[in-house]
C-alpha cells in the first residue's frame, strides 16, 4: 500500500425520489403496526476515488516470474450507479405478552464506468492460461461494471417474543461481485476457483435466544453464521465461520 500524491478530487451528485408509506391496524387482542418505504436513486461521479491496485508488474525473480502489484487511492475518470430500495418493518403485538418484530429491505445498484473499455480490450486474468496478457499494453483492466459491487443487497431482522423469552434472526445476502481487480488472480491463491464455487453470492445468517430472567438481567445466546457459509469479505479475507456467544447483561 503506497500513497498516491496525484490523486484528484471526487465531485458529484446524487438525486433520490421516494415515497412512504404507514399502516396500522388494531382489533380486540391484535395490533400491527409499520410502514414501506420504496426510493429511486442516482449518483453521478467525476475523478471518483477507489481503492485498488495502482501499479502492477511481473518480475523475473531467480528464474520465475513474482508479481509486483501496489495498491492505493485511484481515480476513476467519471462514474453513474443508479439504482433502487425497497425498505419495511412492522410490529405484531398479540395477547398480554406476545410480540413480532420485522425490518429489513432489498437494494438494487447497477454501478457503471462510463469510461469503461470494450470487451476485447479488457485484461482477463482470471484463467491462468491469460496470464501472458500481462505483458500486452494494449489490455487494461477497466470494465463496465465497477469492481467490488454487488447488484443486490438484501438485509432482514425479525424477532418473535413471548413474555421472557425471545428468537432474533439476522439475514443478509450480497449477490456475485461481479469484478475485482484481475491482478489479485495472480496475487491471492485459489481466488478464481473460490469466485467460481460460489457463483450465487453470499447468504449470511445469525441467530439469537434471549431470556429475560429477571428485571435487568439477561442471558443470551448468539450464534453468528448458523449455517457455517464460507465467503470473502475481500478478496483474500475469508469471513469468520460459524461462532458461539454466550453472555449475561446485568443492567443497573
């Protein structure tokens, strides 16, 4: 990682439309209440600043080629991500003790280069037999698509309680990123076949039991990544599996 003196300034724009909306609803023994929330958005970017790679090389070494890459702040010479979120939660209260709880929301990003290359002249090192590409001026690694995006973006919490006691999901799911930096295929082992497993994206989910066994004092249990998914934070960073905690809150 190095600095980048000649990086220039960010400007944009960003414009938002939306509409929301409340519901309520009340019987004999049964409330439900909440509210939808769906917004339009585009923000527009010249000299957009993005971290990643702002020199790579191959070396000859004793005999074998090493990849010499540098990382820092860059500038993308202009940039449009339009795009759209649908967001809610509500409430459920039955009975002297019962209660349902939920919110989340789906977001939609096309994020584009508008500076972008054509296909045939974009680096694809992603297959090893590509590698020779490195040496060719006339390739570059600028895709329509901006790297480390995701098309959708998912997040939900819902928690069902009765009295004392309580269940907490947490979910969220990023679909494919659809582009990284090609020279990390050289720099991060195995991340092509990693990237080729795990087409469908990331699918995240925690779970948490409350008891509430006095006035102040609680006993939970979380447990972070019930179902043990693997997945990359970054390429190279493997997100923490399947994890247990157990915690007693004394509020005073």
């Amino acid at each position: 990682v190095e600095p980048n003196p000649a990086i220039g300034a960010e400007r944009g724009y960003s414009a938002e439309v939306g509409l929301r909306q409340g519901f309520l609803f009340e019987g004999a023994s049964v409330k439900l209440k909440g509210y939808l929330d769906l917004a339009g958005f585009v923000m527009n970017y010249d000299n957009m600043v993005e971290f990643g790679i702002s020199q790579a090389n191959i070396l000859l070494v004793g005999g074998s080629f090493v990849p010499d890459v540098r990382f820092s702040s860059v500038n993308v010479a202009a940039a449009r991500i339009p795009g759209a979120e649908l967001t809610g939660g509500m409430t459920l209260n039955w009975g002297p003790k019962g209660v349902f709880t939920f919110s989340g929301g789906v977001t939609y990003l096309e994020p584009r280069d508008l500076n972008a290359v054509p296909e045939e002249r974009q680096l694809n090192l992603a297959d090893p037999d590509n590698f020779i590409q490195v040496f060719n001026p006339d390739l570059v690694d600028q895709p329509p698509f901006l790297k480390y995006r995701s098309r959708w973006t998912v997040r939900t919490s819902a928690t069902l309680g009765y009295g004392p006691v309580s269940v907490t999901t947490n979910y969220r799911y990023k679909s494919f990123v659809e582009n990284v930096d090609q020279y990390l295929y050289i720099v991060v082992n195995d991340l092509a076949d990693f990237r080729e497993r795990y087409p469908q994206g990331d699918h995240v989910t925690d779970l948490i039991t409350a008891w509430q066994l006095l006035p102040g004092h609680q006993l939970s249990l979380t447990v972070d990544n019930v179902l043990n998914r693997e997945y990359l934070i970054i390429p190279g960073y493997l997100a923490p599996q399947r994890k247990f905690t157990l915690q007693y809150l004394f509020r005073f």
